[in-house]
C-alpha cells in the first residue's frame, strides 16, 4: 500500500513509476551496493522519474480483462 501512494503522489507531480517487487534473485547484489546490514531484506522498489514518450517501451500497453470478468460489484441501494 505504501507503494501504491508513492505512485499516485508520483502521477500527481507529471513522474512515472515501475515497481518491482522480483528481487529475490538480485537481493544480495543490490543490498550490497546499498552497504545494507546482513539481517536486512530487500522486498521491493521503485523506479521513478520522466518517462521518454519516444521510446517504444514507453508506449507499450499491456492488455487487461474487463473488471467485470473477475469481479463482483454489489450495490447497496
């Protein structure tokens, strides 16, 4: 969740965010650049700034299922 405020606080000042959350095979390298403590674990992180529009990466649209193909919305009235 606090990620996901990091994000929405991103887009509210024009940034781009990607989170990663797959670290598992990468932790001890990016700990030990970050001079970490051997009993501290990485669990996720960010990148964050100015998106390129021209680069193709940046345009690239992953295909989504409707929310209702997987959801149920009650209505309370």
């Amino acid at each position: 969740m606090m990620m996901q405020n990091v994000i929405i606080a991103a887009k509210v000042r024009d940034l781009e965010t990607c989170p990663q959350a797959a670290w598992n095979h990468l932790h001890a390298l990016v700990l030990n650049i970050l001079d970490a403590a051997q009993f501290e674990e990485l669990v996720c992180g960010m990148a964050l700034g100015y998106a390129d529009p021209r680069q193709i990466v940046n345009r690239f649209i992953t295909p989504r299922v409707p929310v209702e193909d997987f959801a149920v919305l009650l209505n309370n009235d």
